[in-house]
C-alpha cells in the first residue's frame, strides 16, 4: 500500500505543478448567491470521507441518459454537455454544497476530472467504478484500479454491472477480490449493484465492503412495469432498475454499511421531490442524481426540505 500511495502523490503534485498558473475554478463557484442552499445539505461519513447527502450523478455528463426509446435523447445530452458545460456543472454543483462525484471510466472522464481539479482548483471528490473486464487474474482490474486512483479518485466502487454478473455466474469471490483491491490502494471501497443478491451475497460471504450503491425507486409512474411483467422487461429494456423497490428497503434495514441510492427518479420518471422523499424515507443514506445544470440549485433545496422532515426507520448509517 506504502507504494502505490506514494505513486498517488507523486502523480498529483505533478499535475498540481503543471497547472500552477492555471485559472481559479469557473465562475459559478465565485457567485455567493449561489451559496444560500449549501447550509441546507447535509453530509454523512463512509469511512474518512465527508460526502454530501445528494450526490451528482455522472450519466448525462458521460451522455448515458437512459431515454428508454427517445434516442434523439442521447445526442441532445451530447451537444449540451459539452467539456465547458460539464466542468461548469461540477462547479455549480460544489457551489451548492454538492462535494461528490460519481462517475464510472468512460472514455475522456478522467481527463475532465483531472481538469477541474487540478487545473481549475475545483475540490470535488470521485468516487468512480473501473469498467475493466474481471477475470481469473483480476491483472486488468487492479491494473486500472491503480491508474485511477494514481490520478486522484477518492474511492473506488465495483460497477454494477459487473457484480451483477459474477453473482448470476457465482463467482462471489471475485466480488471479494475487487473490494480487496481498491482497499489496497488506499482508498474506501464499495458495490454497485443493480439486482439486489449482489448485495444479499456481499453480506452472506462477509465481504468487507465499505459502502453499497444500490438502485432504488419506486414503481408508482405511469410507465412502471405490471408486477407480472417485470422479470421479462428488465431483460431487454434498461429502464427498470428496481424491480422489487419492498424488498430492497427491507433488506437494506438490517445492513449496517452506508447506501448510496442511484437510479432513484427511475431515469427521469419520477419528479425530484417524490423520488428523493422515498429514498432518504425508506433508508438511503446518500442519493445520486443526474442533473443538468439548470437542476441543480431546485434539486439541492429540494434535498435539503426533505431530509429536514424524513421518516425514516432505518439510522443513518454514514
């Protein structure tokens, strides 16, 4: 661990000299009226880390908008988020008291991410999931596992893809593997899952994540699936990614690790309050939102009036 920290640092504090005589982080960070929501957004702790209750999410700014069957939707993200508007999304987000990032490794994100930090003095925290290909050897993994966190990610979260996969295969142990990885780096170390035996199995097995990112949402929208029809939808259209929202909430009551909520307005189905009012409810600890620019200030108030009045049985676990 001694040396791949010590990699970190050396990789950091080249960048920070190669942009010593970089501009200050973009305007919106400067504009103190944008401020007055940042006192209304609480944090939580997933081991050192102090990580605000609402989250940015990182699809529309990697352009993954799942639109279901609006495909213009995609190019319309793309030309709308542009490398401009999404580190002056970043900015606007930080200004409103928003701290963290997650993101997966798409092509060209590490490159942004290292721009506004390093660059234009933005402070947010990443928390990414590698998208490299498990197998026997976990080479491919590791091997990316430590570029980024080379190139200051925060913490590391196993894609959920990926856990989805290997529980379906019963290959737990590559599950184990992953998180044993990312620790080894230095940095905090979670599951991201879709179907919830991810993290069934994760408890079972006594893996030590850190953290669980966990979809979550509700099925009362007009486009929800009939209970009857759910396991044949969710096969072919990922637009469903909840399937039993009862039994999550549920289970997730009696996990003591901290639960970062994504997916919970069911990519745009569900209006803010509604969604987040559910979560934070039924036991989330943290939510993550894609949100364009011009959301942002509404969707952190929003946060901030419901986690003032939630109901919540489960403690906070962060």
């Amino acid at each position: 661990m001694p040396s791949n920290l010590n990699r970190r640092t050396f990789m950091q504090n080249s960048f920070l000299s190669a942009a010593c005589a970089a501009s200050t982080i973009a305007s919106a960070q400067q504009d103190d009226s944008k401020n007055e929501s940042e006192s209304a957004l609480p944090t939580g702790l997933i081991k050192d880390m102090k990580i605000s209750r609402l989250l940015l999410g990182g699809n529309l700014l990697t352009h993954y908008t799942h639109s279901r069957d609006l495909k213009y939707v995609y190019t319309l993200a793309q030309h709308y988020n542009t490398l401009d508007k999404i580190l002056e999304t970043m900015a606007l987000a930080e200004s409103h008291g928003i701290n963290t990032l997650v993101i997966h490794t798409a092509p060209g994100v590490m490159n942004f991410l290292r721009e506004y930090r390093y660059k234009r003095g933005g402070k947010m925290q990443w928390i990414v999931c590698p998208t490299a290909e498990i197998d026997e050897t976990m080479d491919a993994y590791r091997t990316q596992v430590n570029q980024i966190v080379d190139n200051g990610v925060d913490a590391v979260y196993l894609w959920g893809v990926r856990s989805d996969q290997l529980v379906a295969q019963g290959k737990i142990d590559r599950i184990a593997k992953a998180v044993e990885i990312a620790k080894q780096a230095g940095v905090p170390s979670g599951v991201g899952a879709h179907d919830l035996r991810a993290v069934i199995e994760c408890e079972k097995n006594g893996i030590d994540a850190d953290f669980y990112i966990k979809t979550f949402h509700h099925h009362n929208y007009p486009t929800a699936p009939k209970p009857e029809e759910i396991q044949d939808i969710i096969a072919e259209i990922p637009g469903y990614w909840c399937n039993d929202p009862g039994k999550v909430s549920e289970f997730m009551s009696g996990v003591s690790k901290p639960w970062i909520a994504f997916k919970v307005m069911a990519a745009g189905a569900i209006p803010p309050k509604d969604a987040f009012q559910y979560a934070f409810d039924h036991g989330a600890d943290h939510i993550l939102a894609g949100m364009f620019d011009f959301e942002i200030a509404e969707d952190v108030r929003i946060a901030g009036e419901v986690l003032k009045n939630a109901k919540r049985q489960r403690a906070w676990m962060s």
